[in-house]
C-alpha cells in the first residue's frame, strides 16, 4: 500500500510536491429534487482547471452530544451529504500508463470520486 500511495504521490500521478492541493471552487447549484443537487465548479487537479459537476444528497440533520475537554457542551446540530461524479484524469494531464504481464492496461482513464460529508452547525 505505501508503494502504490507514495506512485499515486509522484509526478506520474498527482504530482503533490508541486501541486499539494485539489481544489473544488464554485457556487453554481442546480435543485435536482426534494433531496437532490448537482452542484458545478472549477475542479483543479495538477495546476489543470475543469468543470465538474457533483451530484449531492441530502441526507438529513440530527443532534447529537458534544463533548468537549470532558465537558457536555450540549447538543450539536450535524448534517450528511453524499457527493458522486467522475472525471476523465487524461483531462487533467494525469496520463502515467503502463500494460499488465498478460495485457490490458494498469490504469483506467475514467476517475470515479465519491465524497461522504458531515457538517456540523457552529453556534454563532
């Protein structure tokens, strides 16, 4: 696994000594349904900028206890939001391919991302 993470670190993949960040920047969301958005921006991957659109579902919100320094701080108001889409990686200059001992290729170009998100409402 530390080979194979420390490869996906290196230039051939996402180059993380010199670009250290992935960015997802934009506030363009379409209301897909009750529950349902897909929400586009500008996806930086390698210094490379393109749309992508996520599509999201609200998962609802619910309290739940905080403790904080050993101290009940009371409830806190948390929400869940799963996010899908995928991306081709050629479109963002990740193009590393190598062929397999019997043939086919190592990597795919279609990039699937899935995100599993808990926000958590700050008392203001």
């Amino acid at each position: 696994m530390k080979e194979r993470d420390d490869h996906l670190r290196s230039a051939d993949f996402l180059d993380v000594e010199n670009h250290p960040q992935i960015t997802f920047q934009g506030n363009q969301v379409e209301v897909k349904g009750e529950h349902d958005f897909a929400v586009t921006a500008d996806l930086t991957i390698r210094g490379v900028t393109r749309k992508a659109t996520l599509d999201v579902r609200y998962l609802g919100q619910w309290e739940t206890p905080w403790w904080e320094g050993g101290v009940n701080k009371g409830p806190k108001t948390r929400a869940g939001f799963v996010a899908t889409t995928k991306i081709n990686r050629q479109d963002f200059q990740v193009s590393w391919q190598d062929t397999m001992d019997r043939g086919g290729i190592v990597v795919g170009n279609e990039i699937a991302i899935a995100l599993d998100v808990e926000g958590i409402l700050e008392d203001s």
